[in-house]
C-alpha cells in the first residue's frame, strides 16, 4: 500500500519537532498529534513542502477558507526554504528534511529570522533542544 504524500509548510517542521500539546483548540491539537504520529511511524513518506495553508493548517483558527490570516507565517515559511535550500513545492522525504533542518538551524539568529513573533518559541522544545 502507497503512503499517502503530506502537504506541510517549511516552518511545520520545527513546529513538529517542538510541539508539547499546546495548540490553538482541540481539534488543532488532536490533527497535529495525528500529524505527527504517521510521520514518526512512516518516517520515509514524502512530504510536499509548500507556503500555504497545510494538513496542519486544517484544523487552526488561522485558516480561513485555505488562506492564512497570520501575515508572518509566509515569511517563516521563506525563512525555512531559504535556510535549508529547498524550494517551494519540492517532495523531499520526512526524515530528511528533518535532519536537514536539525543540521542548518542551530543558533538563535535562525529563530530570530524564522520564528519571529511566534506565541509558542518559549515552549518549543525544538529550540530549546537544538539552539547553540
């Protein structure tokens, strides 16, 4: 049976790696955790990296009719892309673009640059893990 190919934003992948359950509402938190357990259990499926709203996306109070009404998101998603090199709408394997985030963004200039305003960066374990 073929994995189903997600659709994630580029900033998705720090949140994955950081998120405790914190989350917008519920249902936000439950398809993150879903989310997030299919990538850990099927760490080879491809990702379609875009800047749009996402599978994440879905469930956030943010999205209004597939359309993010959070400006800085857009730029943490060109952010990341720069970042890492990859373009949008690229498929890249999960646990690759995993490492390759682990091992380009390391200082907190990245976060700065990335995460700018973001309510969650004081209770992201993925900064607080990873950030020299």
């Amino acid at each position: 049976m073929d994995k189903k190919i997600l659709s994630i934003r580029a900033h998705h992948f720090l949140c994955i790696q950081g998120f405790q359950g914190y989350g917008y509402s519920e249902d936000f938190v439950r398809n993150m955790t879903g989310i997030i357990k299919y990538i850990r259990e099927n760490s080879d499926c491809k990702i379609n990296l875009i800047s749009s709203c996402d599978d994440i996306c879905s469930a956030c109070s943010n999205n209004k009719e597939q359309y993010c009404c959070n400006k800085e998101v857009d730029n943490m998603d060109n952010a990341v892309l720069i970042k890492l090199g990859l373009k949008e709408g690229c498929t890249i394997n999960a646990a690759d673009v995993i490492k390759l985030v682990n091992r380009k963004l390391k200082t907190e200039e990245d976060i700065k640059d990335i995460c700018g305003n973001c309510r969650w960066t004081e209770k992201c374990l993925w900064r607080l893990t990873h950030i020299l």
